[in-house]
C-alpha cells in the first residue's frame, strides 16, 4: 500500500465523516492513486490529473472527464496541506458544462444491420461486436458495464447478470431474457473455441483474448454504423451509448401505448437502469417527441379526472 493511497484512504474517510455523498469518489479515486503510482509520482501534479481525467478510455463528449478532474482536484487539495510539492490543478480546466445532446433513437431495423454488419468482421470481433450490441440494446446496460462483465458475473441457471460498482458505486442484478441467454451462451460457446487458453476472467474479449476496452468498442462500433448507413444526413451521429437511450425510450413507449400506469413502474425501471434517482429516468421523456406527447397526454387526463 502506497502513501497516496493511504492519504486518499484518509481522504475518503474524513469527507465522509461530514456527511458528503462519495459514491462516485470511492470508485475513482483509487483509479487515480493507481495511475499516480503507475507513473512513480509522490504526489498530484496538474499534468498528472489532466492525463487521467482525458485518458485513452474517456469519451470527450461525456461529463467524465470534468468528473474525473473534480475528483483529482478535491484530492490534491487535501494533499496540498500534507505535500508541498502537491500542484492543486485550477477550477474549469476541463469545462464541465455541456450542451445536451439529444440521443440517437435507433429502429428495430437498424439494429439489425448492425449486427449484421458485424457478422461480417473477422471471427472473434464478428462474435464480440454483434453480441456486445445485442446485449445493448435488450437490456439498456452501459457499454463500460457490458465490458466489465466477467465470466462469473452472469447466473446462467436464473438468467441474471450482476453489475458490479457500477456508476455512483452500485452494484446490481439484471435479469435478462431467455432469447438473451441463449445468444450470450452462443458467444461463450463461440468465444472459447477462438481463444481457448486466455487467461483473462472477463466474458467479452478481443480477437487476442484480452478484456475488450471502451475505445475499441466505440470505434468499431462507429464503422458499423457507417457500413450500415445509419444515421448517414442525422442531424447527431448515433453513438454506441444510444442504445440505452433507445431501450428506455422504447420501454416507456410500449408502457404508454398498453395503458400501463407508467408513474408505479417506473421506479423498477430506474433499478434495472442503475439510475441513483428515479428523477434520472424521466430525463428520457424528452429523448423522442411520441413519448413526450404520450407523457402529456396522460397528464392531461390525470388532470381532467382530477377537476371533474
């Protein structure tokens, strides 16, 4: 154990003594230890903290890396009173506020090409790649949750995929459909015979057998879409991480047009998700103009019931 990582062990522990929320601390902060002893660094420099907070597995059009940096920044503060040496980074050097950026809803068409596209790469990426979506867009999951999954993380007798230390620290239980089962057994099945000594615990794998990574998944992910012609004149390229937003928006969708009561199940969908607020979940009704139209609509009635 390191002397970085015994003082944001201290860190942690005093932050919490206040009272502060620091899920998404927990989870990084010893990234950002790691990192600094990787580099042989005593303490935090401005370079350092920039470096992790904007490294290689960072999507730029996402709030990780002013995350990463806020993080880096309340750390080295605290540094600052036990090393001199420690450089405290300035406020905004990664700007935090973004401009929203309205999701890609893909067809049920488009994910078919998509994984058909797929299907025409070498082996193990063929297998990898149209798995990896398919699993996507049936459950909602993050990508970096999908990558993360290691081979005794799905419970093939109850159909149930654990999530662990995901976003804000939670780890939780997806179950998945019997026809999703079916096609993560057939990777299994696929992938074991491609890479059948590696060594690696995790369940998707790259064409040399080892842990696939964000930046792979994402540019591959980007050619298919090209191949494939989806999105082509959109006024927002589609990105990989848009099929959650398609899996909520077509969950809430199907709730809406079956007359289901969509305020008492919704908070089961903000579990399934991950999502730390319920609150979080209804940010999707503004994601297709049909739903927000749904939305309002069965408001309205509410509200005419409501006054009669």
């Amino acid at each position: 154990m390191s002397a970085l990582a015994d003082a944001a062990r201290e860190y942690l522990r005093l932050r919490n003594s206040l009272g502060h929320d620091l899920a998404e601390y927990h989870r990084l902060l010893p990234r950002f230890v790691a990192f600094l002893d990787a580099e042989g660094l005593p303490t935090v420099t401005v370079a350092a903290a920039l470096a992790w907070a904007q490294g290689p597995d960072v999507d730029p059009t996402t709030s990780i890396a002013p995350r990463r940096m806020t993080i880096a920044r309340g750390f080295a503060c605290y540094l600052a009173g036990i090393d001199e040496r420690t450089e405290v980074p300035p406020p905004g050097l990664i700007a935090g506020r973004r401009r929203w950026r309205p999701p890609f809803i893909y067809s049920p068409g488009d994910i078919t090409a998509l994984m058909a596209q797929a299907r025409r790469l070498k082996p193990m990426p063929a297998a990898t790649h149209e798995t990896l979506i398919g699993l996507l867009a049936a459950t909602g999951m993050r990508v970096g949750e999908a990558i993360r999954l290691d081979r005794g993380d799905i419970d093939w007798a109850e159909g149930v995929l654990t999530i662990r230390e995901s976003k804000f620290g939670k780890t939780r239980m997806v179950p998945v459909l019997d026809s999703t089962l079916t096609a993560l057994e057939h990777y299994a099945r696929t992938r074991n015979q491609l890479c059948p000594h590696t060594a690696a615990e995790s369940f998707f794998v790259s064409m040399t057998g080892t842990r696939l990574i964000y930046r792979i998944a994402q540019q591959n992910f980007r050619r298919l879409c090209d191949r494939a012609g989806i999105g082509a004149g959109a006024e927002h390229s589609p990105r990989i991480h848009d099929l959650r937003h398609t899996f909520v928006v077509r969950t809430l969708l199907g709730w809406y047009q079956a007359g289901e009561d969509v305020e008492t199940r919704q908070p089961t969908l903000s579990t399934y998700l991950g999502h730390r607020d319920p609150r979080s979940t209804y940010w999707y009704l503004s994601a297709a103009p049909e739903l927000l139209a749904l939305a309002a609509g069965r408001l309205e009635l509410s509200r005419r019931v409501i006054t009669r």
